[in-house]
C-alpha cells in the first residue's frame, strides 16, 4: 500500500458548520484513501480464518508470526497479552496483514486485508479494520441497498456513501476510527465477485464525490422521503445546512410510503419516560410546530396528569423506535386508550431519497442528474 501522502487534485475542505466560511480547515489525504473501521469496540474472543499468506505485527510493527493459512482459530486476551489458538502471540496490540486480496474472516465474516486487534483491559479487546475506501464502499451499497437497484440509483448512492465517508475521515483524522459497522452508514462484510451490481456501481465512480461551494458536506440520505425534503437543521441540533429542499414526486409509489404505529398510553408513558422525560398518566399528544418546508412535525406537546412537556418529534421517533415511528410526517389520534400515528415516508427526509433515486433510475436518469435533483447546488467531483 503506497503510504506516501500526496494533495488531491480537488482540494478538500471539510463544512462542519452552518456557515461553512468559518469552519473551513483544508487537510491532505494519503492516497489511496484508507478508512479505520471498528468492528468490534469490545470483545472477549473472536474466530479467525485465512486461507492464504498473512503476517502478525505487533503494536512497534514488529514481524511476530509468519504463516499460510489460520484455520478458525480463536484470539482471545488475558491479562495484557493476545492468544491465537491458544499460544501467546506476546503483545497487547496486533496487526494482521493479508496480500493479494486474501479476506481475514472474523466470526465468519469477510473483511479487507489489514486488521488492527487492542486489548483495552479486563479481557475484552477491539478490532479496527483499515480498509480502501473503494473497497469499503462496496460493503456500504451492501449494507444501504438491495442489489436490484437500477445502477445509476446504485451509482449514486456511491457517489453519496463516499463523500459522506471522506466528510468522516476529514472529520476526525487523528482518531483511531471513523466509522463503526452501522454508523454512520451501514456496512456490510460480505464475500463479492467484482462483477456484483455493488462492486460495478463503485467502479464506475471510482473517486467521484460531491461538494458544495469547495466543501465536502455530510451527504444525508433516506428510503423514502415521502414528498419533499427536509433541512438538517429540523432533524439535528447543529449541522451543515444546504440552502434548498425539494418537492420529490419520485417516491408516491413506494410501497412504504404510508404507515401506521398504535401504542397504549400506559406503554407510551413507559417509554418516553424510559427515554428521559417524567411525564405522568398520557391525555393527548398534538403536533405544535411543522417544518416550514415539509408536513414533517418538528415539536409535539404532550399533556398528561403532571402537566405539559415539549418534546422534538425527532427525539419521540428514536424514544419509540425509527423503524416504529417510521418518520416525523405524522399525524397523531387517540383512540381507546391508545395513541396511533399514521404517517408518510421512511427516514429522517434530509438529502437524497432512495426510494425516489431508485424510480428515477428506472425512468432512465443518470447518476448525475439524480445527485443534481436531490442535491440542488452540489458540484460533482473527481479525486484523483
Ligand atoms: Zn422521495
């Protein structure tokens, strides 16, 4: 891997604020990029198969182990020391090394070629992948997308997952780790031929990003955006803010366009106190502000027996389960002691919406015109 750390051809500059003016901070990346993932933050064991040439270092880059194939053996920690197959390796941080492409299974899931193992006390330790972004682009699409997605839908997505992973790493790029398998996009370690939908959709954008006024932004996405968009600011405190949203007519035939959620009151009372509120017996639940681009509620008041609490829609929806309380578009009825909201689109609604990129696809636009729509001002990048 060429180490040798060279300025992108686009310069990058990372928005981390409102105003991106004054959060601009211009970094260099090493090529080809890398990304640190954690896979594990805390572990007591872990399986590891390879079928091919790999190497140990330990923590200084020392060779300690030099061999052709692991076949499921199993590391553990004691004390300060790992253990594979049950003999000492002798160091508290390991590196495993693969070549030519050989995974490094881990429970039985595949991962890239480099894996870096950290007892952090206790006889737990953690596994931090360092992976190609290009490659670890491939198992992001596996982990957002179904693989019939059109490819140009597919090909934005890719577009999006990689400036959204190069924001990460311009984002924090002294820490030990970017990512995590879920945050903040799913990934998913799967075995692929290079012929796979996912690998072809990251091929064909091989260091394509998009940016806004010179800076990489944080590329929200949703699976469906149920009409129209919504402002970052609606959804999370503080956050990079593009100037527009938009009207998404792609997304009316989605199967999960509409949905419903019932709970009872006393269930209802349970949770959101559970999630920090002390609220007492439950009478009504309104919707008191809407975003002013969207039907999407962005304040409820909640009355019940110990008075009245304000709550951002968003923090109920995570109280309740997102994949309960499906969006923030909803409205909200009670009947026979139960709370039932009905409601539109899947997600959060900031950025580009999946379900309307995919039917966009279908009707036969490009990646570029699919990243224009959802990203109205965005400039379409090559790093080279
Ligand atoms: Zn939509």
């Amino acid at each position: 891997m060429q180490t040798l750390k060279r300025s992108l051809c686009v310069m990058l500059f990372l928005c981390l604020a409102i105003v991106p003016a004054a959060a601009q901070e211009g970094i260099q990346l090493g090529m080809p990029i890398v990304v640190n993932m954690m896979v594990f933050s805390k572990t007591k064991s872990v399986t590891v198969k390879i079928d091919g040439e790999y190497t140990i270092f330990d923590g200084e880059g020392k060779i300690i182990q030099v061999g052709t194939s692991i076949t499921k053996a199993k590391l553990i920690a004691r004390l300060d020391q790992f253990f594979l197959a049950n003999h000492m390796i002798g160091a508290d941080r390991i590196t495993i090394k693969t070549y030519g492409g050989v995974h490094i299974f881990l429970n039985g899931n595949p991962f890239g070629e480099c894996m870096e193992f950290s007892i952090n006390g206790k006889g737990t330790f953690s596994a931090i992948n360092r992976i190609k972004l290009e490659k670890y682009l491939i198992g992001v699409l596996a982990g957002e997308i179904d693989d019939d997605t059109p490819l140009e839908a597919m090909k934005a997505q890719a577009v999006i997952s990689r400036t959204f992973a190069v924001f990460s790493l311009l984002r924090n790029p002294d820490s030990k780790y970017q990512m995590t398998m879920t945050n903040p996009q799913a990934y998913r370690p799967i075995f692929l031929k290079q012929t796979s939908s996912y690998a072809r959709a990251v091929k064909e954008t091989e260091g394509v990003i998009l940016t806004y006024k010179n800076c990489v932004f944080p590329t929200y996405f949703s699976a469906v955006c149920g009409g129209e968009t919504e402002f970052s600011g609606n959804v999370w405190e503080l956050d990079f803010e593009l100037p527009e949203t938009i009207k998404c007519p792609y997304c009316r035939h989605a199967p999960e366009i509409e949905w419903r959620y019932s709970i009872s009151l006393a269930n209802l009372k349970k949770k959101l106190n559970k999630g920090g509120m002390k609220i007492g017996e439950i009478s009504s639940i309104d919707p008191k502000k809407k975003s002013a681009v969207s039907e999407r509620v962005t304040e409820l008041v909640i009355r019940h027996s110990k008075g009245i609490t304000h709550a951002r829609s968003n923090w109920l929806r995570n109280a309740l389960g997102s994949d309960q309380v499906r969006s923030t578009n909803f409205s909200v009825a009670m009947e026979d002691g139960k709370a039932v909201f009905a409601g539109r689109g899947w997600g959060h609604g900031v950025g580009l919406c999946q379900a309307g990129a995919a039917e966009m696809g279908k009707e036969g636009c490009n990646y570029q015109d699919i990243l224009r729509f959802y990203y109205p001002g965005s400039e379409i990048k090559k790093l080279d």
